[in-house]
C-alpha cells in the first residue's frame, strides 16, 4: 500500500474487481478516490452530516422538489455521504442504495460511517439489472455511479431512463450526476433523458467538471418549489447555507433559472 497519494496520507489501497480505490486522511477529512484521481466522496470527520464535494450538495437538491420523500433509490454508494445526509434531512425517509462492489460497500462502512438501518437498506447488485427488476416506487432516483471518470454505458440508456421511470411516482424525480469531461456519454445520456422525461432542471458545479440533473414527468408549479425551499432550509443544519444556496444555481433545459424572483430572498446568506 503507498504511504502517500499526493499530499494525502493513505489509510486504505486495494485494486478490487471495478475499482482501483484509495482512502486518504488529511486536516480531519477523508476522501475515497477511484482511478484518474477522480475524488468519489469527502467525509468531514468534524461535520459528518453536510457531504463535502459540491456536487454532493447538489444531489441533495432533490428535496426542492420533493420536501418529504417517503422513499428513495439512491444507484451507487462511494462513501455513502450522500444518503447519510439524505437520512438527516428526511428522518421518516426509507432509502435502498444499489452498489455492485463489496470493496466500496467495506470503505462506507468502516470509514466513512455509513450504516444500514431499518430505514437505511443495502444490495449490492447490478443498478442496470435491479432497476429493471424492481416492483416498488420511490419519490427519488438518484443515479451516481462511476468507476473514475467513466459511467457505465447502460446507466445512460434510453432503456435504463425508462425504467427509472417506471419506478418513480407520479410527482417523482430522478437526479443523475454526470460529468462533463466525457462528453460522448454526457451528450448521450441527457439525450436519453430528454427522450424520457418531459422537465429537465441542471446545476452546473463550480470546484468541478460535475453537472447534476434532475428529470421528471410532472409538472411542478414555480410557488411551490419556492415554498419547499423555505421548509426544507429549516431542516439545513446551521453553519452550512450553501446546502440550499446552491438550489438558485438549477436551471431549465432551456438555460433559464427556475423561479428566479421568488429564490433571490431565500438564498441570502444569513437568512
């Protein structure tokens, strides 16, 4: 195992059946890095609840749509901070996390404080093949799964974004994370989702190449969105606004911010 992973002490090295993963520690946080030194997940050993990549952040922003998800389908886990800050912010939420490596699902665990509860379920399976077999229904989709830089083909497939959707209510949203360094498979997949879902809305990371999508087949009425921004920031622990700031940041397929004139007040620091 290297001692080292640039400036980063590593605590943990092993080249497993998808992955070339590495866990480093450095000023309290811990990082779980993939090939190309592509960052998966960042765990804040001082706040473990607030995930510490943006584009994390940004995943979170599914509760502007849906305030109070009863159930969730998160595809891939990486450290898991996404739906352990998930399961802070919607207490009576269940979540069921699909991850197809044992090695990603040892590091959440052992490192970075994921745990399952009976609210917190677990399979390590194939997303394509347990999106296609599923017979329940969730709120939210999220779809985050990557070996470096490059996602699965079949995660971004016309066929794939159908059957996401089939799993989905009918106010659901599905939230993809996609990076914009692989344009072929960007272009591909919002294409697909395009082809799928009727509203698309997209947050652009600023600290990196991530854009986060969030895709429905329901109409949602601007009043409403801005309202759930309200009820969801009182959820947002103190110390940490750009939780919510960034939900200004999503736009239309169109290149528009949604609810523009009602967001500005909401996402002032301090508020």
């Amino acid at each position: 195992m290297p001692k080292h992973y640039g400036k980063e002490s590593v605590i943990y090295y092993k080249q497993s059946q998808h992955n070339e993963l590495v866990v480093t520690v450095d000023d309290g946080k811990l990082t779980l890095w993939s090939p190309e030194r592509v960052r998966q997940s960042v765990f804040d050993l001082k706040n473990p609840a607030v995930p510490g990549l943006e584009y994390a952040k940004y995943m979170l922003l599914a509760l502007v749509f849906i305030p109070t998800p009863a159930s969730v389908v998160s595809i891939g886990l990486g450290g898991g901070t996404i739906p352990t800050a998930l399961s802070k912010l919607a207490l009576q939420c269940l979540i069921h996390v699909v991850e197809i490596d044992m090695d990603i699902v040892f590091i959440a665990k052992n490192y970075f404080g994921f745990k399952e509860t009976p609210l917190m379920k677990l399979s390590v399976d194939d997303g394509y093949s347990f999106i296609e077999s599923c017979c329940d229904s969730f709120d939210i989709a999220m779809l985050d799964a990557y070996k470096g830089s490059s996602q699965p083909k079949s995660l971004s497939s016309k066929t794939f974004f159908k059957n996401l959707a089939k799993t989905l209510k009918p106010e659901g949203v599905c939230v993809v994370n996609l990076i914009t360094t692989d344009t072929e498979n960007l272009n591909n997949a919002v294409n697909n989702m395009k082809a799928v879902f009727r509203n698309i809305w997209y947050a652009e990371c600023k600290t990196s190449r991530n854009v986060v999508y969030f895709a429905s087949n329901h109409s949602y009425d601007e009043c409403i969105l801005a309202a759930n921004i309200k009820k969801i920031k009182e959820l947002i622990p103190s110390g940490n606004p750009d939780l919510l700031i960034n939900a200004k940041k999503l736009h239309t397929s169109d290149g528009l911010s949604i609810v523009k004139k009602l967001y500005q007040f909401a996402f002032k620091k301090g508020n």
